[in-house]
C-alpha cells in the first residue's frame, strides 16, 4: 500500500481542535455547543451547517460546505 495524504475527515479528527476554529470562522452560526457535539465527525458537521444555514438548493450548498471543510482541512 502506498502512502497517501489521510481522507478528509480523518486529517478532520486529527486536527480537529485547529480545524473547528478556522470552521467556526467562516461559519459563525456554529456554537462550541454545536463543535463539542460534532466531536470532529465529519458527516455531523456537514449535516449541522445544512440544518443552521438551509437554502433551497441543499445539494448545492451541501457541495459548497464540503469544498470549504476540504480546503481547510488541506491545510494541515
């Protein structure tokens, strides 16, 4: 097996205390309630920045949501 850079949500646990910062940020709805429960899951904060910022193109804001987390996560 090769080496590879981690899948995102595992760079996503590994980093999550750096990572939760830069995602509250840009998504400031987000409580460190919300952050402790998330509990760097992936698929949870996905799905709490759906529930907090719902529009009517939820595949599209889905898409969006996901590119930015990627983009941060790429960081570390």
């Amino acid at each position: 097996m090769s080496a590879q850079t981690p899948k995102t949500p595992n760079r996503m646990i590994a980093h999550w205390k750096a990572a939760r910062v830069l995602i509250k940020s840009e998504w400031s709805r987000l409580t460190d309630a919300d952050c402790d429960a998330i509990d760097a899951e992936y698929d949870r904060l996905i799905d709490r920045i759906r529930e907090l910022y719902r529009t009517g193109a939820t595949i599209m804001l889905e898409a969006e949501v996901k590119g930015k987390v990627n983009r941060f996560l790429e960081r570390f």
